[in-house]
C-alpha cells in the first residue's frame, strides 16, 4: 500500500519596537544626561516535508519502507539604537542580519517476520548553509530486535511475560551552532574602544572576523545493546541498556591563539568525545488488593566521558582549551584529553594550622611537598560538574478513594563552583564604596582580602536530593447525586532538597552558580467536577 503526506509550516514572531531610558544623575541630584535604548527584532521560519510510504505484508513477512524530503528557513534580524534625552544620536550598531537553510534527504524501512525478528535501516543526508565548504553529511543507522520471549523454548515460562534483546548502531549530525556563518570571511564593526579619532570626531573601524573555512559537521556515534523484559504478568517491567557513544569533529566556540588575526574566538571543530554508559529502568506493582494499590519507578543512569583528541598532533605540554568563563580573562573550567568535557581546572589550597586557606598559596602538583603561588602549570582538574550517578524514583498510593503520588530525583558526584561567593567574598570588598557592603558570610571562613577566583575552596560537592513533586487527593463519587463527581488534590512541588551545597541550589547548568533566579516552591489546591 502507499501513501504520501506533505508537512508545511510557517513561523513569523515580530518583537515590538522596546524603549528604555537611563538618567544619568551627579550625586546632588544634577541630571547631566541621559539615555534612550530603542531595540526592534524579527524571526521567520519555514519548513517543508515531504513523506512517502510503502508497506506490503507478505505471510509472516512485514515490509515498511519510508523516504522523505525536508526544507527548513530560518531567519533572523534585530537592531538597536542608543541616543541621548537631546536626541542626538550616540551609537547606531549595524543591524544583524542573518539566515540560514537545512536540507534533507531520508529513508527507513522496517523489516518483521512472525513478530519476532525485527530490523530497521535508516539513512539521512543532511545539507547546511553554515558550512559553505563541506555542507553534506551522511548519517546512517541499523537496528535488530529478537522477541527471545516468542520462541517456543520460553513458551512453558509462566513468570516470564515478555523478553526481547535489542542492538543498534547509528550516527547523527549536529549542526545547530549560534554563528549563522562560522565558515565565511566577513567584516565585524569594531567596538568602541578600537575607533579613530579625525579631530574631535571618533570613527568605528571594520575588522576581519575569526572564521574556519573549513568547518564541518559534528558526528556522533552510537552502538547500544539493550534488554527489555517483564515479569509476573507485567507486574515487574524494566529495561537494561549499555551504549558507547563516540562523538567526532565537536562544534566549539574557542579561544584561539594571540596575534592569529583581530578576534579572540571562533567556532570550529575541536576534537573528539567519547561516552560510556548504562541505563536501567524499573516499575512494579509491589501491591495490588481490592482497597490497595502501589505502583513503584525506579531509573538509574551512569555516564563516563573523556575528551580523546584536541589537537592534530598530541603535544603532551599543550594545556588544553579555556572553558567556563567566570570574569574577563578568567576561566574556572578546560577541555583536555583524557578529562571529561568541562573539567574544573583550578589550583589546590593550602591550609593553615588552624584550618583556614592561607590566601595566594597553592600546592606545588610536580613537587606537593612545596607550595607556590598562582601558576598555570600547578593547576589540576579534581572534578567536572556533571553527575557521577542519577537516580529518579517515583511511586503513587492509592487507598480506596485517598491516593498520594511522589516523583523525586538523586544526584550523586556533581560538582559545582560558587562564582557568587568567589567574586564577592574578600575583605577589600567590604570597604570598597566607603561604607559597608553586603557581601557573602564565606568572607569569614576565608579571611581573604583580595579575590582567589582560581583556588578550589569555591569548588563543591553538589550532589543532592530532590522532592521534585509531592500530591495527596480524594475522590467522591456519587455527589450530591448519581451523575456528580468531585476530586480534590492539594500539591507542593519543588518540595524540598537536601544537600551540602552552600549555594542557593545546587542545580546549575554548566556547573558555575553565577547567583541563579530560586525555584519556586509552589502550593497548589484543586478541585474537579464531571458531571
């Protein structure tokens, strides 16, 4: 049989012209100045696909094959104007203009006999505007199942509901990177402190952007074996799965070398990433009566990564790239072979004899029984931020008409460094305006005078526990009369969290707490009627 579908789409989001002023206002209460931000943007996109089916059963043979077309626009403009309450014009930066396309061709067919040996192929070639040298890549993928449970072998196995083995291995292509055009030459304004002067007049210069000409896609790998089984009439399901996962040509934002042209960074393709995991999954039903009932979730998941290349050539002196940017010039996290991805990189305290951080004094990593002062080449790379191990647990109560249902999470290893005390929390800080200011109590634990951004005191375990949502209801039948019904729940969610983490939670993405917005704890009451 066959069929064929057409997708079309079109997205348009225009921001309203926004304006803001700033009075700028001496201490006596003089206005001087002031200053109006006008800020306008508009975003388009479109998309096109295109499906064809075919499918064909042929006794125990089942025969399904999809191919397809895709198209994707995206579109992007956003300007600004800064000037002042006289309305001269202060800054008009050229408006960014960009856009940028994504092609696709796809296939899949699926192949079945007796429901019992299962296997898929797919095959993408995707196109991208973004990379003008290389826009092709070719992503393929094969999986294969076997209902073990349907042999005739497991047939007399009561206590075994369903078993099925799974393998598959598969690439994929990441291309989504903020830059609309990081493989182009083009010319950047440049910023105000790099203008000329022709009398009283200062004029902004062009300069020559940092770009990679050729800049590819970023693939990953993927072979997975997995388990999927039931137990006791489905009352025990789960699924067991181990994967490596093996990612080439990763897209980076980087630090590039001085004196290599007129930009700091650049997007390109920096080396390679390698996971290694296991994910388990678990839900019973410990309890099952007439009035009681318990549904229990459990899922485990452990990943490891390591960087396993960077450069072209291995230079064991090479330092790696700079990440995790916590002020100018300052950078809390690495990338370097044989580390996982975001690795702190910071510089081992020394402790006086009274258990306080002797400040500016650092462990020596080639001779520890020395101290020395900051260096470069005495930082090490203790932690990373992302979790060693992640639990999520879930479960619901019902008794007759009452039912309590929880869902909670626990995170084990991950590390986190509190940029919101490391940059506030010294002495001279206290002083600083010539009156005292507000900063972090950690300025007592420390006694620094001066900030220590790079010593791995600021360097925490985060790990914790979390009560991500908590309900309890009560449901009515027969109310009022035979055709009203009523249910009432009261809910907490983000109920509470435990852990040893100083900061204000230890969920922060990236692994740097720059002072996040708190999470919410709410309370929610509810009523429904179905009548």
């Amino acid at each position: 049989m066959w069929a064929w579908t057409t997708i079309k789409s079109d997205g348009y989001n225009k921001a309203p012209i926004t304006a803001d002023f700033t009075r700028v206002v001496t201490d006596g209460g003089t206005v001087l100045d002031g200053r109006n931000n006008i800020y306008s943007a508009e975003n388009k996109s479109r998309l096109l696909d295109f499906y064809l089916n075919y499918s064909k059963n042929l006794g125990d043979h089942k025969v399904d094959v999809t191919a397809g077309y895709g198209w994707q626009y995206f579109y992007r403009q956003n300007e600004s104007v800064n000037r002042r309450a006289d309305k001269s014009i202060v800054n008009v930066p050229a408006p960014f203009i960009g856009e940028n396309w994504l092609v696709s061709f796809f296939g899949r067919a699926n192949y079945s006999f007796m429901d019992k040996y299962l296997l898929t192929a797919t095959l993408r070639y995707d196109g991208s505007s973004r990379f003008p040298a290389n826009p092709w890549g070719l992503f393929p993928a094969v999986s294969a199942a076997w209902r073990i449970k349907d042999e005739a072998f497991l047939s007399g196995v009561d206590k075994l509901s369903e078993l099925k083995l799974r393998v598959g291995y598969g690439e994929t292509g990441q291309q989504d990177i903020g830059n609309f055009y990081p493989g182009l030459a083009i010319y950047r304004t440049s910023t105000a402190t790099a203008q000329y002067q022709l009398g009283d007049t200062f004029y902004p210069t062009l300069r020559p952007d940092a770009y990679d000409g050729g800049i590819r896609w970023e693939t990953t790998s993927t072979l997975n074996l997995g388990v999927d089984f039931g137990l006791f009439n489905n009352r025990l399901t789960g699924t067991v799965e181990v994967y490596n996962r093996k990612t080439f040509d990763l897209l980076n934002y980087v630090q590039v070398a001085s004196g290599t042209g007129f930009s700091n960074f650049l997007d390109t393709n920096v080396g390679n990433l390698e996971n290694n995991g296991i994910e388990v999954t678990l839900n019973a039903i410990p309890v099952s009566t007439g009035d009681f009932t318990w549904n229990l979730g459990v899922n485990f998941a452990r990943n490891v990564n390591k960087l396993t290349k960077l450069l072209l050539v291995d230079d064991p002196t090479y330092n790696g790239v700079p990440a995790g940017g916590i002020g100018v010039g300052q950078y809390i996290q690495n990338q370097q072979v044989g580390y996982p991805i975001n690795s702190f990189w910071v510089l081992q305290q020394v402790y006086g004899a009274d258990g306080m951080p002797i400040e500016g004094l650092y462990v020596n990593r080639s001779d520890e029984s020395s101290a020395v002062s900051s260096n470069n080449n005495n930082k090490y790379r203790p932690e990373h931020p992302v979790a060693d191990y992640l639990i999520g647990i879930n479960s619901r109560f019902n008794y007759k008409k009452f039912d309590f249902a929880f869902s909670s999470r626990l995170s084990l290893g991950n590390h986190v460094y509190n940029n919101a005390v490391a940059g506030r929390a010294f002495l001279n800080n206290v002083y600083a305006n010539g009156f005292f200011s507000n900063v972090p109590n950690a300025v007592f634990e420390t006694g620094f005078f001066s900030q220590q951004q790079l010593s791995d005191f600021y360097l925490q375990d985060a790990s914790f526990f979390k009560m991500d949502n908590m309900s309890v209801g009560y449901s009515m039948d027969n109310l009022l009369s035979n055709k009203l019904k009523a249910r009432i729940n009261f809910t907490v969610q983000n109920a509470f969290i435990i852990t040893k983490y100083d900061g204000i939670d230890p969920e922060v993405n990236g692994g740097i707490d720059n002072t996040i917005y708190p999470r919410p704890r709410v309370f929610l009451l509810g009523l429904s009627l179905d009548f």
